[in-house]
C-alpha cells in the first residue's frame, strides 16, 4: 500500500473491497437509489465494476442494470458485446445493448473521442429516463482523477476543472456516480487477473495522438521516473483538496447570488453590477458564471468571456456585448441582463371578457377577470407573476377592455403619482431586459393603458372604496 492511505487512493488488492466501500459510503453514492444502471464496455475497469458492484448493491437492495453502448467503430466491437453480454448471463444481470455506428457517421467538427463520449451520454441518459433508472454508474478511477487534473492543467483550468471527476455529477438530467474513483488502475486490473477474470482492451487506448493518452504514457511514467514514488497518489490528493475548496467557493457564490435576487424581487434576473463588483474577484467570477448559467442555455462562461464581463462592468456607461450561440449580455442601469434568442413577436391584442369561463390566454399568461368588490392587489414588479388588480367598475363600463404590447407614445398616470409615465420609461426603470419588452402584457381601456402588471394602475380606474364594486384581474404563468 500507498503511504498515502486516504481514501481517495488505494493501490492494494488487499483493501480494494474495503476501499470501494468506503468510498461509497463516504460520498453517499448509494442515497436515493433503488435501481441503478452499470456502464460496462468491457475494459478492465468496467468489468472490475460489474464484479465488485452486485454484492454491494444486494445489500442495499438495489437492482441493477447493464448498459453498453456498441459504438461500431472497431472491428472487436461486436466481440467485447457478445463479451459483455455473456458475462452478464453468467451473473444474471439484466444486460440493454445500443448501437451507435459512428464510423457512418459525422462527428460535427467533435474528435472521434469527443463523439463517441456525447453517444454514450446520450445513451445513458434516454435508458435512465426508459428504465427509470436513479443513477448510471461508470468505472473511473484514480488514474483518471490524476490524467484530468493534468489535461486540465494544460489548459489553464481554475479550481473547479482542477478537481478533475467528482463521486457524483449530473449530465443532461442523469445522475452519474462513480464507485471505483478511489482505487487505481493498475489495482483494479491486477484484482482482476489474481481472481483469474477476463476483461477486453481498447487498441484505441494506446493511440497517443489522443492527448489524453499522451499523457497515460508518456507525461505521468515521466513524473514518476523524474519525481519521488506515489505522484499519481499527490495529484489525487491536489485534486481532493481543490474539489473541497471548489465546493465552497461554489456554495459562497451560490449564497451571494441568491442575497443578490432577494435584494430586488422585482428585477431579481438583473444582476446588479455594484454589488458584484464589491465581492473578492475569485467570487466575482463564480457568481457571473452562476448567474450565466441561470439566464441563458450555452452561457458564455469560459474564463476569457467572464473577464471580458467584468472588464466591461467596470465602465461607468451602459454597454452591450455579444457572444457565441446568439447570446447576448446587457448592461443598462448598472444591472445586467443576459438573452441567448431574438426578440419575440408580441402575441396580437385580445379581447378580455369579464367572468369568463375559462382564463384567457395571451402568450404563456393566463388572465382572468372577475366582478367583486373592493381593492385587491398584488404587485411584486413588472414581469413577475401572479399579478392582481382591481379596476373601477364604474370607469370600466362600456369600455372595450384589451391586453397588448406596448406601443410608441404610450403612457400611464399611475396612482400615488402626478403627471403620465412613459410605459418604455417605466420597463426601463424596472430593468426589464430589453429582448422581453415587446413581449410584457398592458391592459388597454379603449386602447389607453390602465394597468402593468406587476406595477400600479391608472389612478382614473381606481377603486374608491372597500365596498365599491370592481373588477379583479388576475395574470398567471399558464
């Protein structure tokens, strides 16, 4: 054994059960499941996985579940698949086969090996979803903790790519847990051979002009040559620590963006630039990247695009920047705001009838009027919903009632306040983005706006008493 005896590496045959279990164990790996997919390949540490999984697994009563994915690009492919597939008819384990073919297929611009990862991805994530499966577990060890870390390194990665593979990670809604991360690879292949058990190798493997091979056979051989013994160990434990400091920063990040939203519910997309900017610049980084992840779906949050942001939120004037995947980063009013689509066309105006049935749909809003009495009001800002008012009945009879966009010149004589409004004024105040301006429902009596949702109505609508009769108007989220 290692001197290193932590558990985040085992380089024994002697306690690789115990270390297995320890692991599971220590990250909760086992938590929430009760049916659970193996993705074996039929390399050694896949087929380490399948062994050393189902007693482990019949003690929690799980039950489990093989995939393996034929990518079809090797000549042995259909022999590790009958491989595979008889070693789960000698355990009795129920065995999901899928073919992708990727020799006759293109690859969009993707390596061979970057092709064939998504493949797997996404056939581990549509027989999740089909088997109802809660998780998928996959054979990484800490060879691959070491290989990432240095990969990643070449890259110029921050702590959070640093801490290499994680015991549990989600990707496109399927949970992945990897119980063997802790042991290395050359145990996992030498348990195997002392208990007489065959596994398949990859030829692809050895092919170092994939980089991560490179590193396999030439980089991390050399550290070892060139460095006292146990470096693989070292970078496990590097990456142990960097995952625990992440963790926090991550935490951290997360609280101060959610102190941010609550600071202004109204507005609480809109990240306000002079809070951010107050924060530690490690910090600053992790809440940009967050709050990009929230706003957009492919948010530009590679290191160049977050300093780019914080470049530009240093200046004392409004600016816009685009970026890739038609994402779009707004600062206006030192808050800013983040759009990955073109401007939507408003839904056409409608005509809203009063006790109607059924709510009326403009968009994704529903909306609902009713007759009552007295003052009702829910006002949380513009653009955020529910919304409820009530209108004067009396000013409201006979009077066509419609919810539209907005359109040039119109204004508002809020409540509490003299004078009109400019509607393009008041959405600008209240940091509605602008991609989503167009598309922000008005109520119109005869075409004049009387009501916002979400901010004060036309002060001639109000009504004037408790017991005066009204109408209520509700808008939803359908």
């Amino acid at each position: 054994m290692s001197n290193l005896t932590h558990t985040y590496y085992c380089d024994g045959t002697g306690s690789l059960e115990q270390a297995v279990a320890a692991h599971i164990r220590r990250h909760e790996l086992f938590r929430g499941i009760g049916r659970l997919g193996l993705a074996v390949s039929g390399g050694a540490d896949s087929v380490a996985l399948l062994h050393l999984l189902p007693p482990l697994c019949r003690e929690a009563g799980i039950t489990l579940k093989v995939l393996h994915l034929n990518h079809g690009l090797r000549a042995e492919s259909a022999e590790e698949e009958s491989f595979v597939r008889q070693l789960c008819a000698a355990s009795g384990t129920d065995f999901i086969v899928g073919h992708a073919r990727l020799a006759d297929q293109p690859t969009n611009g993707l390596s061979l090996e970057m092709a064939a990862r998504e493949k797997r991805m996404e056939f581990f994530c549509r027989n999740a979803k089909e088997l109802m499966l809660d998780a998928v577990a996959t054979g990484h060890n800490a060879d691959d903790v070491a290989e990432t870390l240095l990969l990643r390194l070449t890259r110029g990665a921050g702590a959070a790519g640093l801490s290499g593979l994680r015991a549990v990670s989600e990707v496109g809604g399927c949970r992945l847990i990897r119980p063997l991360l802790a042991v290395a690879g050359q145990t996992l292949r030498q348990w195997l051979h002392e208990r007489g058990l065959e596994w398949r190798e990859d030829a692809s493997n050895l092919d170092t002009a994939i980089q991560r091979n490179r590193i396999r056979h030439n980089l991390l051989p050399k550290l070892e040559e060139g460095c006292q013994p146990g470096v693989r160990a070292r970078l496990c434990r590097t990456a142990e620590l960097l995952r625990c400091d992440d963790l926090l920063l991550e935490e951290l990040a997360a609280r101060e963006l959610a102190r941010m939203g609550a600071a202004r519910p109204e507005s609480a997309s809109a990240l306000p630039v002079s809070i951010l900017l107050q924060q530690p610049l490690s910090l600053r980084r992790r809440i940009l990247r967050q709050w990009l992840f929230s706003q957009v779906r492919q948010a530009p949050a590679d290191f160049d695009s977050v300093e780019a942001i914080l470049d530009l939120c240093g200046q004392p004037r409004d600016w816009r920047r685009d970026f890739a995947a038609n994402v779009t980063v707004v600062c206006r009013n030192g808050f800013l705001s983040a759009s990955d689509s073109p401007p939507q066309e408003p839904p056409p105006p409608l005509e809203l009838l009063v006790d109607r049935q059924t709510p009326a749909l403009w968009g994704d809003l529903e909306i609902l009027l009713e007759h009552g009495a007295g003052i009702h009001d829910l006002a949380k800002g513009i653009g955020v919903y529910p919304a409820v008012c009530s209108l004067s009945a009396a000013m409201l009879a006979g009077c066509k009632l419609l919810v539209r966009a907005r359109l040039p010149g119109d204004r508002i004589s809020p409540t509490g306040l003299d004078g009109t409004k400019k509607i393009k004024d008041l959405l600008i105040d209240a940091k509605v983005p602008e991609h989503i301006r167009d598309t922000t429902p008005l109520l119109a009596c005869d075409n004049e706006v009387i009501w916002i949702p979400g901010y004060r109505i036309d002060r001639r609508f109000a009504v004037p008493s408790q017991t005066a009769p009204s109408v209520i108007v509700t808008i939803r989220r359908s």
